[in-house]
C-alpha cells in the first residue's frame, strides 16, 4: 500500500509540474478527432471521449509495467 501511494504521489506531482512549467506539452488535449465541443450562446459541453481513451491506455500500460507479477 505504502510503494503504490508513494508511486501515485510522483506521478501527481510530475503531472503537476508539467501543468504549470511546460503547459505547451498538453495542448492536444482536447483537440484530438473525435473530442467533441458544443458552444453554444448560452452554454458550452465539452466532451473529450479520445484524449480520455489514449490516458486511459497510458495509464493502464504503467501500472502493468510496475504491478507485473
């Protein structure tokens, strides 16, 4: 329990600090094919179906490459 806090930790503070420091690497997000933005005049949806789905590979594929047994 203690690696696998620790191990989230890290990645939470790398993503942090790529969020404030290097902001120009995450500009596809949400600007993929298949992302879907509505705007409206009075609303907006924003619906980012395919960046999800490549961070959900992403992150599967590093959790089995530690976690493999």
């Amino acid at each position: 329990m203690g690696k696998s806090l620790i191990i989230v930790g890290a990645v939470i503070l790398v993503i942090g600090l790529l969020l404030e420091y290097a902001p120009f690497l995450i500009n596809w997000f949400g600007n993929l094919p298949g992302d879907i933005n509505v705007k409206n005049e009075n609303s907006r949806v924003f619906i980012p179906i395919t960046s999800m789905i490549i961070i959900s590979l992403l992150l599967s594929l590093i959790v089995n490459l530690f976690f493999h047994k």
